[in-house]
C-alpha cells in the first residue's frame, strides 16, 4: 500500500500530513503487533519505507531502535509497558477516529522488542501506566537517534515496531513545491 504525504492546510494538524512537531511513535499503532498477530486480524505493518520525491531542508526525520530507548529503563517500568492498561488513539491523518483500550505498549519475543508508543495518542488511567509513559519519554529524550533529511532519491526502510520515528517542525509554503514523499508498508 503506497500514500503520498505533502503537508495539508489545516489547523494544529500532528502527522504525516502536518508540519508541526511529530514526536516518536510507529505507525498504526492501534493494530496488532507481530507477536499478536492472527490470522484476518488488521496488524500493524512489519516494515515502513519512505522515498523523498521532494525535499524540505527544514524536516529531519529521526530514527530510534526500540532497545536503545530499553537500556535506558529501569525493569519495573519496563514490567510496566507490557501490562494491558494503555489506551491507544488513532492518528490525526485518519479520517475515522477510534481508540483501543487495555493493550499494552511494549512486547518482548525471546531477545527482541515490539512497541505500538505513539507520542500524542498513547494515554494511561492506571498510575503505574502514568509513571511509566513519562519514564518511557524521559528514556527517549536520553537515547541515542539518527537523524536524516529524506532528500530527493532518498529512500529509507526500516522495521516500524521495534523503530520509532519522529520528525521536527517546519515551514512549508503550500504552493506545490512543498515537501513530498511517498509511503510505503509491508
Ligand atoms: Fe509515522
């Protein structure tokens, strides 16, 4: 499934069709993650690949491996994330709005980690789920990031739930030269 993504005129919009701050997350974080994963269920896509038709200088696009933002939690909030007290919403540039209540944000299968984190749509009523989405974000302030402009020809492929990825705020003109890429899930 390929989308084009150009910023969209509209008011405090956060996503792939905005220009503000697009803190960390993954994308399509409401859907099953592969260790959920069943049969005719909507899962969340396993890899995420970006190309850049059209450069914004501006735009960064930050990259963050799941077990970078791990090293830097401590084990009970790391317990914490697995637990299903999380609710979910999904993004703005989804035309319908819904959310997925008691899920957990983190998944360990065997060695590896999966996260459904979503920066602006992932919410806890419980406190321990409170405590450990602020030591989740303190975690990934202090982590280590690559950072890339997806420059014209530039196409980057990566695992969507075990990297998150975010993008800086910029300017943009709306006047069809504006920043442009192509999307594409696996
Ligand atoms: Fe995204």
């Amino acid at each position: 499934m390929y989308r084009n993504l150009t910023p969209v005129k509209k008011q405090n919009m956060v996503g792939s069709h905005g220009t503000k701050n697009f803190y960390f997350h993954v994308d399509n974080p409401i859907y099953l993650l592969e260790p959920e994963y069943k049969e005719c269920s909507l899962n969340s896509p396993e890899i995420l690949a970006i190309l850049g038709l059209r450069s914004n200088p501006m735009a960064i696009t930050s990259l963050l491996a799941i077990e970078e933002v791990i090293k830097n939690l401590d084990k009970t909030t790391i317990d914490n994330l697995k637990k299903p007290i999380y609710t979910v919403r999904t993004p703005d540039s989804f035309d319908k709005k819904h959310e997925i209540k008691n899920i957990p944000i983190l998944y360990s299968y065997g060695t590896e980690y999966f996260t459904r984190f979503d920066y602006h749509n992932t919410y806890s009523c419980k406190e321990e789920g409170i405590k450990a989405l602020s030591n989740f974000k303190d975690a990934i302030s202090m982590s280590k990031k690559i950072e890339i402009c997806i420059d014209k020809g530039t196409m980057i492929i990566f695992k969507n739930q075990k990297i998150l990825h975010a993008r800086n705020e910029f300017t943009t003109n709306y006047d069809g030269y504006d920043r442009w890429l192509l999307r594409a899930y696996a």
